[in-house]
C-alpha cells in the first residue's frame, strides 16, 4: 500500500481521555451528593452501553444524548443526581482533556498526511475539543454533520466526499 493521503480519528477515546473524563465527571457529581468510593469506571463502563444504545435509536444532538443517558446510568445504580448534574456533564465533554502524547503525535503525523477527525458528537462540542488539542486538523466530520452516529458508514462516505478521496487511500481509524 502507498502512504495514506489522509489518516482519520475518532477524537474520544482515541486522541481525548473519554473514559478518564468520564470518571472525573461522574466523581465530581457523586461527591456533590456526598458518595464517595464508588466504582467509576463500572459505572462509566456501564453508562458507555446505555448511551450506545440511545445513540442507534435515532440521531440526537449529542448534548441531549449526555443529558438524557446520566440519569439511565444513575438510576441504575441508585445514585443521586439533580438536574443541574444532567445539565453540567452534557455541557463538560468539550473540556474533556487530551492524552499528553495527543498533539506531538499528530503535529508529526500532519508533516506526511492529512488528519481527519470523524467524531460521535456535535459541531459546537468538537470545537471546543480541538482548542483542547491545539492541533489543525484538514477535516472534521461530526454526527452532527452526518445526520447519524457511528457505527453507520454516513460519516465515512461524507469524509471520502469532502477530502475527494478513494476509500483506499485514506488509513481508517474507527
């Protein structure tokens, strides 16, 4: 295979800490209700599926997806929350911090390709996002933009229009 002409990303989990980020948050949110000790990560884990599933039912802005699934997830495990908590996490995600290797890698990986992002979230969401990476990149392909979440191929085929490319010149990261 020659060198890709563009290398693409999904940006939580791959290029931002999502699950760490989601811990933080779940934390912060616990504490506020004065629970502490608690298994983040099983109850990440466990939010992760129930927001999978509401994702494939139909496309939702990725805001209202964050604020209708906390409360599935809390409910589930009997944990607290207010509205107020629903609200502050759908509006955290863009905050979500990097890995530490996240913008060497791609500031280096730009030098020889194009960098695409194709994200499970919302245009106003991926912004702030890359002001957190600190990184151009040649393309971003959202949900939002797609109109569906993967794993549909809608975000594929939009990036592969927009970048005029053929699907085997282009290294896929899902």
């Amino acid at each position: 295979m020659a060198a890709p002409k563009a290398v693409t990303f999904d940006n939580f989990g791959t290029l931002i800490d999502w699950e760490g980020e989601i811990q933080k948050e779940f934390s912060k949110i616990l504490a506020k209700h004065g629970i502490v000790g608690v298994d983040v990560k099983a109850l990440q884990r466990h939010w992760e599926n129930r927001q999978f599933d509401y994702i494939q039912e139909k496309y939702r802005p990725y805001k209202e997806i964050l604020k209708n699934t906390l409360p599935m997830a809390f409910n589930d495990f009997g944990y607290p929350f207010t509205e107020e908590d629903c609200i502050e996490f759908s509006e955290s995600m863009g905050r979500w911090q990097p890995f530490a290797d996240t913008k060497q890698a791609l500031l280096e990986l730009k030098k020889y390709t194009k960098i695409v992002l194709i994200t499970n979230t919302d245009d106003a969401i991926i912004e702030e996002s890359v002001k957190q990476i600190g990184v151009e990149f040649d393309e971003i392909i959202t949900a939002e933009q797609a109109g569906a979440y993967k794993p549909s191929h809608k975000g594929f085929h939009l990036a592969l229009e927009r970048l005029g490319l053929d699907k085997s010149e282009v290294l896929w990261e899902i």
